[in-house]
C-alpha cells in the first residue's frame, strides 16, 4: 500500500472540507516517532496539535485504556455513573487555578467545552454577549467559529454567525499592536457597540494556538480580571491547547497572578482519546439546569481512564519541568540562526510551545511562501512541523514532551537543514 493511492482514494471519499496538512498515511507510533504505510519513519513535532504531550501510545495510558475495555466502554454517565468520573473531576477542580470551590463537566472535545463555557456563563449572568479576540481560535461549531479570529478557512461560506459576539485585537509585538491598542478597542467597544451589563463572558486563550503562539501579556490579563470583576462578566481561560504541561505548567494561567472563572481544556487530557473538560467556580458552573449539560458521549469511559494516566504521567516523570528544558534548548537553536537567516524575525515561547516567525528578508511583511517551504522541506526529511497564524508565517513547535534525547537531537538538526535548505530555494 502507498500513500499516493490512498490519498487518490481519499478523494473519492471524503469532504474536500476536510483540510490536510501532509499525505503521509500513518500505519503505526510510538512517542515522538511515527511510521507511514510505506514503512518509512518520521519524527512527529506535532502530536495530534498538542494531544499526545505525553507521547504516542504512552505504556501507562494504554495500560490503563485496556483494563477499562475489560470492564466497560460506554454507558453514558448521565444514566449509569461511574466512579473514576467522579474523582477525575475532583482532580481537575484541584488543579485547576483558582482558590475557590470548583466543578466539572466532561464533554468530548475542545469547540464542545467552548460551546458549554459560554453556555455555562450565560445562565450564571442571565446575559448574551461574548467577547472574545481576534486571531484566536475556539472551534469549528457555530459559536466556536464566531468566537474564532480568523476568517480563512474557519468561516468563509458558512453564513451568518451567532449574534452578540464581540472581537477586540489581540496584542501581537511583532504586529505592531500592544496592550494599550487592545485596551483602548476594548473601551471603544464598551461605549459604542455593548454596555458592559450584557456581557456574559469574555473568552481569551493564555497562549493563542492557531493564531501564532503568542502569550497574552501578564498586563492584559490583569486588566480583563479586573474588567470582569467591575462588570459582573465571566472570564473564561480556553486552555485546549495550552493544558497539561505543554507551557511548562500543568495549565498556562499559572504564568498570571490572576484565575479565570471558568478554565476550558482538551487535547492533552486524554494522552490521544477524545476528552474534554470545563471546570468552574461552582456557583457559576451549578447555573444550569440539570439535564441542560452533558452529552451521550461526554466522559467516555476509555477517555476518563486515559486522563488519570495522564495526570499521574505529568507528575510521575516531571513533565512540566522538561516542558521548560526542552523548549529552552528549542529557542537556543532558533535563536543561533538568526544571524544568517534574516528571514526570522521572533523565536518565542513558554515551556514547550515554541514558535518562530518568518518575514520577507527586509522584514516588511510576513513569508508565508518560505514557511511553507520550511515545513515542506522538513517533511522530504522525515520531520513533521505544523504552521500557524493569521498570515501563515508561523511555524509551531508540539512536540510530544515524552521526546527521548536522541530523537529531539535529530530533530533540532533537522529542522536546522529544513531552515537553511528553504532559504537556498528562495
């Protein structure tokens, strides 16, 4: 089998909505390492974008996904409970930020616990509106994408979007835009669009995934505290990415002096099952109705056994400190290239979500063509990068945090020659 015939097929068979990254069709893997139908191997700087930070097919996971498929696979929650549900939810209303009485509801992925947070925040406040920030990303269902930053792909061709959603820049440095400017639209916003008093949440991702991996200053975050605090507005953290040891701490919020009311998460709480989570104050999480939350899948058995494993995994093998290592020694290599590749103008990050940024070779605009060129050339030599950003001029760094020091070493000296070898095609 190869993966030219099954990507011809693929085309016969799937909605062209559906877009692809790579035409490597994976047949099995292991950690930070992949293999493709043909056999040939690659090194994943990807994982899943963020969902297997504790490596393919990690032994303590899968162990504890086959003693659950001994026992049981599905009885929905909401009509024949199960116990690790429960002190699953005990774990994350303790480790979530916030020094308060917590609870939890499990969902099935990251745009559900979105959709469920807003929700969630509405029947708390008895308000509608949402204020969310341009470049973010939040999910492909209809609120998802409204609260979304980014038109292309997420929303082009879909139609209207869900009334009382809100956008205010978000601060980007190497954009030209800063706190101030994302403070004084925020204002703007409050005295010519929305009274503050109809707003129900705002909505802000500690690091922006998709938008380009850039961290909300500690300043934004004490500002839109405080706001909500002023205004009665739920303050929601999306940590769907950002979660489970990837920055470095178990959640990014840790990096402020300030908690969210609500924290939403996925990607890395299942070590590759579909899970997801939202943990809030309790008197705002207990808003709603019994019955107007859940889901017949959310907090699948094999799922909630696979989180355990993952949290004991965090702690067991100090993954938030290796997350801190391992991106230390990523910026140090990007940074040693920027003397002779120009084109790089940012190497950022906290703990283990690093990116680097690309512009033109005079610095007058983002390249998104030789970001591309880089992710392509890492590819022909078996490295698997993702791009990112509202220009497309980003590459960003996911590796599982598992990686094995042979395998990251190999990886850093290809992506070296993947750099160099875009900037001899150019």
């Amino acid at each position: 089998m190869r993966n030219t015939e099954i990507a011809t097929r693929r085309q016969g068979a799937i909605a062209r909505g559906v877009g692809m990254m790579t035409q490597l069709y994976v047949d099995r893997a292991e950690n930070a390492e992949v293999w493709d139908v043909e056999g040939n191997r690659y090194i994943d700087f990807a994982a899943g974008i963020a969902v297997v930070n504790t490596g393919h097919r990690h032994p303590k996971v899968m162990a504890a996904v086959a003693a659950q498929l001994e026992r049981f696979t599905h009885t929905c929650h909401q009509v024949l409970p199960y116990e690790n549900y429960i002190s699953l939810a005990e774990r994350l209303n303790a480790a979530v930020p916030g020094d308060f009485d917590k609870r939890t509801v499990f969902v099935t992925t990251g745009a559900e616990a979105v959709e469920n947070a807003v929700k969630i925040a509405r029947a708390a406040t008895g308000r509608q509106a949402v204020i969310a920030f341009g470049g973010a990303f939040h999910g492909r269902t209809f609120m998802g994408m409204s609260l979304t930053g980014k038109v292309e792909p997420y929303k082009a061709g879909f139609g209207t979007m869900m009334p009382d959603v809100y956008h205010v820049p978000f601060p980007v440095e190497p954009h030209g835009v800063t706190v101030d400017d994302s403070l004084k639209a925020l204002r703007q916003l409050f005295k010519s669009d929305l009274a503050p008093e109809r707003v129900a949440a705002m909505i802000i991702e500690p690091v922006q995934g998709e938008g380009g991996f850039y961290a909300a200053p500690a300043e934004l975050m004490r500002e839109i505290r405080a706001l909500c605090d002023a205004h009665g507005i739920v303050m929601i953290a999306d940590e769907v990415q950002t979660g489970f040891a990837r920055t470095g701490r178990l959640f990014a919020m840790e990096h402020h002096d300030v908690v969210a009311d609500i924290t939403t998460m996925a990607k890395g709480l299942a070590g590759g099952l579909p899970l997801a989570a939202v943990t809030g104050k309790a008197e705002i999480m207990d808003a709603a109705n019994p019955g107007g939350l859940g889901g017949t899948y959310g907090g699948n058995p094999l799922g909630i056994a696979a989180a355990h494993a993952v949290l004991d995994v965090i702690e067991e093998e100090g993954l938030c400190a290796r997350a801190e290592q391992l991106g230390s020694r990523l910026r140090q290599r990007l940074e040693s290239l920027r003397a002779d590749t120009p084109r790089i103008v940012d190497v950022r990050g906290q703990g283990f979500m690093v990116a680097v940024e690309f512009n033109t070779p005079d610095g007058s605009a983002p390249d998104a063509a030789f970001t591309a060129r880089v992710r392509a050339e890492a590819e022909k030599r078996k490295l698997i990068l993702l791009t990112c950003g509202v220009y497309g001029n980003v590459v960003r760094f996911l590796a599982p945090i598992t990686i094995d020091e042979e395998t990251f070493a190999e990886g850093l000296d290809i992506l070296e020659e993947a750099i160099r070898a875009a900037g001899e095609d150019a």
